[in-house]
C-alpha cells in the first residue's frame, strides 16, 4: 500500500506543525516548508502527491509557485490546493488560472483536513470543479 505524501508550505510554522500533525495522525506522510524556495527544493526529493499551499508569503507566494510548478512537466501532475484565510469571493478564477486544484479555508477545521485532503486527490474532476467555491 502506498502513503500519500503532503507537503504543507506556510511561513506561519505553528500552522505548519498542526497540519502535519493531524495529516500524520491519519496515515499521511506529510513534510513542511516554511516558504516557497524551501518547498521547491524539497518537491524534487520529497515528491508530493499534494501539496497544501499558502498564498500568502514573503518573497515568492503561493501563487508564484504553483505558476512554475504546473508549467514544468516534472510536477505538474502535483495536486495543489489553496490553503489561506486571504482569499475573497471571485478569487477562484485567478486561483484556477493560476494551476491550484482545490481550495481549502482557514482557519482549518481538523476534524475535517484529512477528508478534504483526500476528496482533492481522489474525487472525480467533475466533483472537484463544482467544490471548488468560497465557503
């Protein structure tokens, strides 16, 4: 049976440190960056199968950074979602043109992470579009 493999990319680390918790505890194995050089340099060696990316961060953001890994081949099969408080109504459209999979708000609800994790990598592309809203 193989893991899945979540790589959570927060420059808030106390964030970073519950989500691999509560991804761990539910059979993930889960790494994290606290910024987005750090994250594509361990996306070569970690090889994620999701990635739990902030938007929001110094330097290059989120959105940057899922721009260049959807444009290059090695990782653009990489499932990303959207994982910020920052986004507002009618963002989802840049998100999408961007290359994000999915969005996930927070703050997050951990009784809930690991099944949406799970809904954004196995859910059928139609169910994926039509979630893919604002709460």
């Amino acid at each position: 049976m193989t893991v899945t493999r979540v790589l959570v990319v927060d420059d808030i680390e106390m964030f970073c440190e519950m989500a691999k918790v509560v991804l761990d505890a539910a059979g993930f194995d889960t790494e994290t960056s606290c910024d987005a050089q750090a994250a594509q340099a361990r996306i070569g060696v970690f090889q994620p199968d999701v990635i739990l990316m902030d938007i929001q961060m110094p330097e290059v953001d989120g959105i940057e950074l899922t721009r260049r890994l959807k444009a290059d081949p090695a990782t653009r099969h990489i499932v990303v979602v959207a994982f910020t408080a920052f986004a507002a109504r009618g963002d989802e459209q840049g998100l999408k043109a961007a290359g994000f999979d999915g969005f996930i708000a927070k703050p997050v609800d951990v009784m809930t992470l690991a099944a949406q994790v799970h809904f954004w990598l196995e859910a059928p592309a139609s169910a994926r579009g039509s979630h893919f809203v604002w709460p």
